[in-house]
C-alpha cells in the first residue's frame, strides 16, 4: 500500500471513529437512522474538503438568506408604523379621535393580513431553500439527503449537518 492510500486509510478510519461518538450523541431514533453503512459512505464522501467547503457554502447562503427574510418582514413591520404614525398626524384634534381609533382598526386588520402573507411568502422562500440544499446534498454524494418535506427526515439531515461542521473541526494527524 502506497503511503497516500495508507494515510487516506487512516483518514477514514478518524472519521468513521470519531463519528461513531458524535452518532452516540443522538436520540435513540436518530442513532438507529445512523447505521454504520450511512456512517461509511459517509466517511468516504468526507474524505475530501469538497462536502466541507459545499456545507460551509450553503451555511453562508443561508445567513445571508434569513438576514434577507428578518429584513424584508422588518420593512413590513416599519411600514405598518410609519403608516400609523402619518394617519395619528393628520387626526390631531380629539373630535377626530372616534374617526382616527376606527381607521386605525381597520389598518391594524390590514397589516395583520400583510404580515400574514408576507410570513407565508418568508416559510416559501425558505421551504425552496431547503429543497435547494437537500438538491445540493443529494448531489453531493451526502447519505440521507433527497429533496423531502418529511420533519423527521430533515431533522436527521440537520443532524448530519452538524456530524459533519463537528467533524470538520477535528484536526486529523496522518502520523498518528
């Protein structure tokens, strides 16, 4: 065996070590999704930096992706006060308070509504962007990933995640 083969042997044997602890970390129901076949393809598609760098990629997509979200529901949010605010300066006197408490009323249904839908259109945007990494994942070689709305199933793919940020921090030394 070549040197390069037998340090490669070595990576995987780290891997496959050290991900057999962080797999006995899990629930029970997630331990036993994590069998030691899932665990082997997964070792040898970590072998190379490749998955790294792709989930490290996808983890700055998405922070930038919830940042976009936060943003875009906070506009909604200040828009909603601005407009509150412009129709409390126009009613001034208290003989408009009747007339001002009931369009207000009507503005809070209406940026109820606004809200609504944008945090519809928030959970779509971030429904796609699960699909797209899960597309990503699969692609990638990744045990486990496919595109899926099931909980269960993503919330083991989450925990294959964070398997691999885990193991990604680990210092192998090939002269040990």
């Amino acid at each position: 065996m070549d040197e390069d083969a037998r340090i490669q042997q070595k990576k995987l044997y780290f891997l496959i070590e050290n991900m057999q602890q962080l797999c006995e970390e899990l629930p029970p129901n997630f331990q036993m999704r994590m069998t030691q076949e899932v665990q082997t393809v997964l070792a040898n598609s970590l072998l190379n930096d490749t998955i790294y760098e792709i989930v490290k990629g996808l983890m700055e997509i998405q922070h930038v992706t919830e940042q976009h979200l936060q943003h875009l529901r906070k506009q909604v949010e200040n828009d909603h006060l601005a407009e509150v605010q412009q129709w409390k300066d126009t009613f001034s006197t208290k003989d408009d308070k009747s007339e001002l408490d009931h369009i207000l009323e009507l503005m809070d249904k209406k940026h109820k509504l606004k809200l609504n839908e944008t945090d519809k259109k928030i959970v779509g945007l971030i429904d796609e962007k699960v699909k797209d990494q899960q597309s990503t994942l699969e692609r990638a070689g990744i045990p486990e990933f496919y595109c899926t709305e099931d909980p269960t199933q993503i919330q083991l793919q989450m925990k294959i995640i964070d398997i691999i940020i885990r193991l990604s921090g680990m210092k192998f030394d090939p002269n040990k």
